[in-house]
C-alpha cells in the first residue's frame, strides 16, 4: 500500500513540473519545447544583421565612391601661393623631388629642403654644369661635359666619381648604383659604380659595334643596366636595347648581357626603369616595355603612325602626344597602360613647352602657362602666372612647386 502512495505521489509531482514547465515555455514564447522556432528566430536575427551590416557598407562605399568621383572630376580656377622663397641665382638652381623632399643644386653645391626650402642638409662642390638624376632617396649630380659625380641619399653624401673622360650622361638607381656614359673621343664609355662611387664595371663601345650610346637606365635593385645604342648601317638607322646583368644571372653571359632586341628603321632615344620588374623604350615609332628583374623580355610592342611631339611616363603609364588633326585642337594626347592597352586619348590645345608625369599627375607648361591633368585626363586647372616659369612639379596631395625667375613658391589650387 505504501509503495501505491509513493507512485501516486510521484506522478503528482511529475504533472506539476510538467506544468510549470509549459507555463514557463508560454511565457517565453514556447522556445524550450519548440526549439525549431527559437532557431528560426535566430537565423532571422542574423540575416537581419547581416542586412543591416550591407546596408551600411553598401551606404560607405557609395559615399567614398562619390567622394573619389568628385575629386576626380573637380576642376579648380584659382591658385593660393602658401611658401616663397626668393634665390639670388635662380638661373642656375635646379630643383628636384627627392622622396617627398627638394633636391636644390647648383654649380656650387646642393641641398635637402623641405617645402619651406629650409635644408636638411647642404653640400659644397664646384661644376660648371650640373644636372641631377633622382630615383627614390637616391640622386647623383654629374657635371656633364666635365668630368666630376656626386652621389648622395637622404643623409647626404655617399660618394664622389672622378672620370677619366667626359660626362654625358648619368643615371641612378633606388639602390645607388650610377650607370654613366663617358665621351672617350674615338670611342665612348659605359661604367657602373657603386653608392660610394667605387668602379664596378666599364665597358668601351664602338659606333660600328654595339653602336653610339643614346640613354641608360638601372634597374631598382641595381643588378641590371639597360643601354639604347644606335648605329647607322649605309642609309639604314638601327637601334639595339641591351640588359646587362652584374649579379649572378649574368656572370656567364658574354659582356654580361643577358637579353637584347633589335629594331631596324628605328630611333631609341630614351629608356627609362618603370619599377623593379618593367623597363620602357620609348621609340620614334612608339614604346616597347619589357619585364623581368633578372633577364627583362619585351612583353608590350605599340606602334603608332603619327608623329610623335612629346613623351612622359610614370610606374604604371606611358603618354605620348601627336599633332592633332582638329583644326581646334593642336594636339592629340594618348595614354597607355604597361600592357599595352590605351587608357584615354584626348585632343587639346595647350601650347606647352615641357611635359611630365609628377606622382600621379600630368603636368604641361610654358613660360607663363600651367595645365595639370590627372591620370584619366580630366583637366583639373588651367591657367597663366605672374612671372616666367622654369620648372613645375608636384610635391604632395595638391600641393605644387612652382619655380619662377624670381624665385621658388609652393602653390596650391583653389
């Protein structure tokens, strides 16, 4: 009888657990004993999230989106001078971008400056006539047609080069290895040295063979040299570009070369290392590039049929400007990716004396007229100054140098 009593009470307190149990899952909303509900629920709550979390993205991106756009299309109609800084020779001061710095030299010394032209450093010398080459914070100023280099990075100074015969020529590359070519008379010179201007390697040219030197280049790790030589066959012209190879890939390759191409008919007159891997030849017929860090291969031939006035490039585009046949227009502009495919093409009618790409804009002037254009051709101010310009190129997000007869101004457009 007792065992009875027991099992009566057990299930009485079984039903009321029960009870309360389903009392408390009503008051939840039935979610411990409808779990397919609570996961439906839940999921529902997480694609909710996830909505809520495109939306803002979404909602971003079209705000940056619009922003770029607007800068990009944005066109400015005056200028605002923010820093002059007025030179007693500024005939014969040049003045260079250095790695978001200004590289100033003259025939008698150079110097580091910030954009207020107060010097880092400064470094006297004698050159009759001095001309810089900058790659990264790495410069070399050789006193062409005399016979004297100075090589210097960001601290100063690493080294100097007397040569044996005139320079014509010098090029440096982002690790400090100058490539020059040197007028030996009879016959010319193409030497290698190193940032602290010991000799690496030379080599004596011929114009029967290779051909008369035009223009040099160093590639950014400085284990390659690239040399246009032309030479003339009867009435033929040729050109030949040639990769010299100094580190171990080259070491048993006759003169070290380790790739040349040859084009018959044409002009070279300029070459110029893009970035680590891309080289350029700008031809009179068009541009060939070519990739590769150790043995460079033409991977990009164009050919053009209009004469070409004007040349510039950057790291990731090459431009060249034609005589325009639009009555209205005097030029036709033409801007090409590495690969070969053109980006834009415009016809204006700017008549400029000097072209470049300074970081990522297209810089046209005269002696009293400055144009710049972004990288996609949009026109972002056009206009004359007060003075006679000598050099104009860009130092940081609007932000222009400007030198003048008169002296040297930061800008910026408004």
């Amino acid at each position: 009888m007792a065992n009875i009593f027991k099992e009566i009470r057990k299930k009485h307190r079984r039903k009321k657990l029960l009870a309360q149990r389903a009392k408390l899952e009503q008051s939840q909303g039935g979610a411990a004993g409808a779990p397919e509900d609570y996961q439906t629920r839940l999921l529902k709550h997480r694609h909710a999230t996830m909505k809520r979390t495109l939306i803002i993205v979404c909602v971003i991106a079209a705000v940056a989106a619009a922003v770029i756009l607007f800068i990009e299309k944005r066109s400015y109609r005056n200028y605002t001078v923010l820093q002059t800084s007025e030179q007693e020779d500024i005939v014969s001061t040049g003045y260079v971008e250095m790695d978001g710095r200004i590289l100033r030299y003259s025939p008698d010394g150079v110097s580091l400056v910030n954009s207020d032209m107060e010097p880092y450093w400064s470094y006297l010398y004698e050159m009759q006539n001095p001309v810089a080459d900058v790659k990264g914070d790495k410069a070399v100023i050789a006193d062409v047609d005399g016979t004297f280099m100075e090589i210097f990075d960001k601290e100063g100074e690493t080294g100097s080069v007397t040569t044996s015969y005139t320079i014509v020529k010098a090029r440096i590359s982002k690790s400090g290895m100058v490539a020059a070519i040197l007028d030996g008379g009879d016959s010319t010179w193409i030497n290698y040295y190193a940032p602290d201007g010991s000799l690496i390697a030379e080599n004596q040219t011929h114009v029967e063979d290779p051909g008369y030197p035009m223009d040099i280049a160093v590639s950014d790790s400085g284990d390659v040299m690239m040399v246009t030589y032309q030479f003339v066959d009867g009435s033929d012209t040729t050109s030949y570009v040639a990769f010299y190879n100094f580190g171990d890939v080259g070491q048993n390759e006759d003169d070290r070369i380790v790739s040349g191409y040859t084009y018959e008919g044409v002009v070279i007159p300029q070459i110029q290392y893009l970035d680590s891997s891309h080289a350029a030849a700008l031809r009179d017929d068009g541009f060939s590039v070519y990739t590769g860090p150790q043995i460079p291969k033409e991977t990009t031939s164009v050919e053009v049929e209009n004469e070409i006035v004007s040349t510039f490039f950057s790291d990731k585009l090459i431009g060249m400007v034609f005589k325009s046949e639009d009555k209205d227009k005097q030029y036709t502009m033409n801007v090409y990716s590495l690969n070969g495919n053109l980006k834009f093409s415009k016809d204006f009618n700017i008549p400029y004396t000097d072209i470049k790409m300074s970081r990522d804009s297209i810089l046209l002037y005269n002696d009293s007229q400055i144009c710049v254009m972004n990288s996609r051709g949009v026109e972002k101010y056009s206009g004359t100054v007060d003075g006679s310009i000598n050099d104009f190129f860009k130092i940081g997000w609007n932000r222009y140098l400007l030198v003048m007869d008169s002296g040297v101004s930061v800008i910026k457009f408004s």
